[in-house]
C-alpha cells in the first residue's frame, strides 16, 4: 500500500513539475486521443474525395462548409461552458463528432453523395471545437494563475500534436493495411476512446457544473463576445490576424495532398510523413515562441517571425519541389521550416487578452472566432482561386496574407503603450 501511495505521489509529483495541473491530466490524454482521431483524415480525404469522383472545387467548398460551422462552435464553447458547464459541453461535442462521423461515412463517403457529404462534414464540424476548447474553459477555469500559461501551453501542444499530427502518421501507417475507407472508421474509435478517457477520467469539480454566476443571463455572455470589436477595435483586428495565421494551414489541406502527389511524384506515404513533419516541427516551437515571444516582445514576435516568416516558408514550400523536382529531404526542411514559422503566432493568445484586460473573456472568444473562421476561409480562397490561378496563384495569395498579417500585427499595441515613451516595453516594435 505504501509503496502504492509513494508511486502516485511521485507521478503527480512530475506531472507538477512539467506544468500540467494534475486533476486535470485525463483530459490532456483524452484530448490528444481525440484529435488523433479527429486528424487522422487531414491528409488525405480530399485527395481520396477526388478518387471517389468529386472535383476539387467541389471538394474545397466541402471543407468550406465544415469550417463555417468549427467558426460557430468554437465561438459559442465559452458561452455554453458557462451556461452548462465544460464537462457538459464536451459530452456534446463528442456525441456530435460521433453521430456525424458514422452518418457522413454511411451516407456521404460510401456513395459519393455530394449533398450528403456537404451536410454530414458540415454537421461534424459542430463536434471537435465543442470538446478540445471546452476543456480549454475548464483549464482556464480550474488551473492555478501561476501554472496557467504552462497549462494552456501543454493543451496547445496536446490538440497539434493529434491534428495533424500523429493523425497523419496514424493514417500513413494504417492506409497500406486497411485502405482508405477502413481508416475513415478506425479515427472513430479513437475519438470514442479519448473522449471517454477526458469525460470520466477528469476528477476537477469545477468544470462539471455552471462556470457564470447564477444571475448571469447567457445572451448577455454571448452579445458581449461580439460587441467587443467595436469596442475594442483592436481586439477585431486581432481576429483578423489569427484568421490569416492558419487560414492556409487549412486551405493547403484541400489542394497539397493532390499537387505532392499528382504532380510532384511523391508517394502518398511521403506526403503524410511530410505533413506530420510539419506539425512535429510546428509542436516544438509552439512552445519554444511561447519563451521567445516574451524576451523578444509578443507584436514583434508575431510581426516578424509569424506573419513574415510564413510569407517566405508558404513561398519555400511550393518553390522547393517546383524548382528542383521530388527532391523528398530538401521539400521535408521546407516544410519543417513553415511549421516553425507558423508557431510564431503562439503570443498572440498572450497579446490578445491584454488588449482588453476588463474584458478578457470576451476578447478570448473572439479570438476563438478567429482560429475557427480559419478552418473555412482558407479552403474558401482555394475553391475561389485554384481553378482560374492554380497552385502557384494561390501560395502567392496566402503568402501575401501572411505579410498583410504582419503589417495589422503593428497596430496592436497595448493600453498601457500609448502613455509610455517609445521602445519602454517589450512589446515595442
């Protein structure tokens, strides 16, 4: 018993000193099974869409349709985890990802339906926003201040390390086996076992009942969320700046599975391990800007090492193999050289709180908005473009995006920046 006892001690003992609060352990490990599960088609499902006999336009309006309804879920998490609290909110996330998944590869992938496709895909996106960002409430709501930003930090770490992540390299290891379709299903039992393992595995009260003082009316919670972008406009260009930081990200995953493979000559396997490069790169230095951006400045870490160091690695990404061919080693830095550059946007959680400390929660929706907008627009602008500009057309527009970002980046200074003197802050560009 004793020895028992001195086992568990010292496993909470570690999972403290790594920065996780540990009643709430469970859920990163349920989270990060979920967005395996949620990840593993990332890679391949609009090349695989195609093969089944969709055009890619159509394909990308599929996604499209997805991301709308990711935008609405992750707005709406914060509001409903205070209605009814995060442990409830990510029952229903889960239960929507499930009852839609089974329904879209019934209905939608078996016979090629397009309508159904568009409907079920779209109904689903309701599901993963509902579960990763209500336990996102429940870590804010629950963690010590202290440990807060190593706690957000590991969930960050958590929901890319699935998507795409693991996911793609689930799926490369699984396709050559079991094929295409199986695939589709086997991301089901991971979703199902993961957010099993977050729904009874977390023992932490807090998020298991109502977050919002009982008085509290919800409308009043959800009206505050978008009326802050005009109170704060600052906070509105921030949404704008995280919609362009993974805009791309989304939209490369409607039209690179094909262009790698298709036209470049890489096998579908070195695609998803590309991929998973990218995110593996793109993990590490999500927290490695974390301790970067507040030595260097959070605007200026944005500015420069988000918005245009992506501008030049998107460029990089489609250069590399157009110019020299399916040279695998050089495309692969490529791409780990994108992921890391991506994760330059990391402070922009920290910047975007700060640009309405009366009203953070709210400023966090909006930011939330933004990430799940992201999930649509990117793919928007690739059913809108690819067909009449092609691949390089479209890398060109992201990468301006990118800059354009960098150039929004500088109008966010914080309150307290425009009574001080120029260069007194670490957030002076």
């Amino acid at each position: 018993m004793q020895l028992t006892e001195d086992a568990r001690a010292a496993r909470t003992s570690f999972i403290d000193r790594i920065g996780i609060y540990p009643p709430l352990v469970w859920g990163y490990v349920g989270l990060l099974l979920f967005m395996i599960g949620d990840g593993v088609e990332s890679g391949f499902l609009s090349s695989y869409l195609v093969s089944r006999g969709l055009s890619e336009d159509r394909v990308a309006w599929i996604f499209t349709v997805y991301g709308l309804t990711v935008a609405v879920a992750a707005w709406l998490s914060g509001a409903l985890s205070d209605l009814w609290g995060p442990r409830q909110v990510m029952g229903i996330g889960l239960l929507v990802w499930a009852v839609f998944e089974v329904a879209f590869l019934v209905f939608g992938v078996a016979p090629a339906s397009y309508p159904l496709l568009l409907i079920t895909y779209g109904l689903r996106g309701f599901g993963y926003p509902l579960f990763a960002f209500g336990f996102l409430v429940w870590i804010t709501a629950a963690t010590p201040r202290e440990r807060l930003g190593t706690a957000v930090g590991w969930f960050w770490f958590a929901f890319t390390g699935g998507l795409p992540t693991l996911g793609s390299l689930f799926a490369s290891a699984m396709i050559p086996n079991i094929g295409h379709y199986a695939t589709l299903w086997s991301s089901l039992v991971l979703v199902v076992i993961g957010g099993l393992i977050a729904s009874f595995g977390i023992r932490e009260p807090t998020g298991k009942h109502r977050l919002a003082p009982p008085g509290e009316k919800p409308l009043s919670t959800l009206l505050s969320s978008i009326s802050i972008a005009w109170r704060k406009p600052k906070t509105a260009i921030g949404c704008i700046v995280r919609v362009i930081n993974t805009a791309p990200q989304f939209g490369f995953l409607v039209f690179l599975p094909l262009y790698f493979t298709k036209t470049i000559g890489f096998s579908e396997g070195q695609w998803l391990r590309l991929l998973s490069a990218i995110f593996l790169s793109n993990i590490v230095w999500n927290l490695l800007f974390g301790i970067i951006g507040d030595k260097f400045g959070w605007r200026r870490t944005v500015a420069l090492c988000g918005g245009v160091g992506s501008a030049i690695t998107t460029l990089l990404l489609f250069y590399t193999p157009h110019a020299l061919g399916p040279n695998y080693p050089l495309t692969v830095l490529a791409g780990i050289l994108y992921g890391a550059t991506l994760a330059g946007y990391v402070p922009l959680s920290a910047l975007m709180p700060s640009l309405a400390p009366e009203n953070k929660g709210a400023a966090m929706s909006i930011l939330n908005l933004g990430a799940g907008a992201s999930v649509w627009v990117g793919p928007a602008i690739v059913g809108l473009f690819l067909p009449t500009l092609g691949v390089g057309g479209v890398m060109w527009i992201f990468a301006g995006l990118y800059l354009l970002s960098a150039v929004l980046t500088l109008f966010l200074t914080l309150p307290d920046q425009t009574t001080k003197p120029p260069l007194s802050s670490l957030e002076e560009l």
